[in-house]
C-alpha cells in the first residue's frame, strides 16, 4: 500500500487509512497529491500519537500552511480520534524531483 513513498512505523492496519487520507491532500501549485509529489517524508505512529515528517519543494513555498493545514485535517478525519496527530516541517534532507512518483515525473514533463 506504502509502495515505499515514505517511511513508516506503526501498526499495520493505520497505513492503509494514512495513506488514503494523504492522497486526499494537494499541493495546490502543482495540482498533484503530497504523496505522489514526494513531500512526506515519513510517519511513526506510538504511544497514541502519529509524527509526520513533511517537507516543501522550497523553502519560499507560498502554500506551505495550507498544506500543514491540509494534512492534519484529512489524518484527523481519517484516524481514531485519540490518536494524537503531530505534523513536523523538515528541510533535511533537501526535496529533489527524483522524490516524485513515476506519475508525477511524467505529468511534469521530466
């Protein structure tokens, strides 16, 4: 289900609705889903709480708090609700196009 698009660690059965709700997110300047851009980078899931590592294709990116915003409504909406959801923005390591999914490469033209 994960198709290696990040990392995770976690009960199995969360990753299925983790990663529907993630594809339900889109990077507005692109018109693609975060997963299929590259930008999440990876989720553990412990002790009630769900850490995201999440990054932008640039530090000046105009739609990162909408995005952020994005991403914890839809997990919100997606998983228990005692679950505890933390949404970290990363810069390390830097965003590259080969993060993108074979889909979004060739929607981009690359």
């Amino acid at each position: 289900m994960n198709e290696e698009r990040f990392s995770y660690d976690g009960p199995p059965g969360l990753l299925p609705a983790i990663v529907r709700a993630l594809e339900r997110v889109v990077d507005p300047e692109v018109a693609m889903n975060i997963l299929d851009v590259g930008l999440v980078y990876g989720v553990k899931v412990a002790d009630g709480r769900l850490d995201l590592d999440l990054t932008m294709t640039s530090a000046a990116c105009p739609v990162t708090d909408i995005i952020l915003e994005d991403v914890e409504d839809a997990l919100d909406q997606a998983l228990p609700p005692e679950l505890k959801i933390h949404v970290e923005l990363v810069w390390e390591p830097p965003w590259t196009p080969q993060r993108m999914s074979a889909k979004a490469r060739s929607f981009m033209g690359w």
